[in-house]
C-alpha cells in the first residue's frame, strides 16, 4: 500500500476481491505500521482483524505459515 493507493486499497478493492471470490485480503500499510486482514466470514462478508507491527500472522489458508509483519514493514523501508 502507498499513499496514492490507500483510497483503492480499502474501498474499492475489498468489494472486487470478495465478488471474485477471495477468501482472506491483506492490507500491509506503512503508514499505519500494521497490517489489516479482511477474512470472508459465513461466505457473507468480510470479517476485519488488525494486526500489529509486533504481532506474527497466522492464516488457516496458508498451514504452517507465519508472516513476521515487523520485517516485512522493515523491508519495506530501505
């Protein structure tokens, strides 16, 4: 996610990603220095997590998987 992106990001893409069928959307936001999670809950809409800088994410959707969020956002300031 940028600046010029954040509008598109969280209103629009939300909408298109659950018309196609998206089960789990990530927003990673440096500006924020975190990340939210759009999980489709009940198949009827999205179900909204925030997740920290500090904090690890895990998904159901990925077994085994977990996203160290504060070196993902590190990376992305070099």
């Amino acid at each position: 996610m940028s600046e010029s992106s954040v509008a598109r990001d969280y209103d629009d893409k939300p909408a298109e990603y659950f018309e196609f069928g998206v089960k789990e959307y990530w927003i990673v936001d440096p500006l924020k220095n975190n990340m939210t999670v759009l999980t489709r809950w009940r198949g009827l809409q999205w179900r909204t997590q925030v997740v920290k800088a500090t904090q690890k994410y895990k998904t159901v959707l990925l077994p085994g998987f977990s996203l160290g969020l504060k070196k993902v956002l590190a990376a992305g300031k070099k």
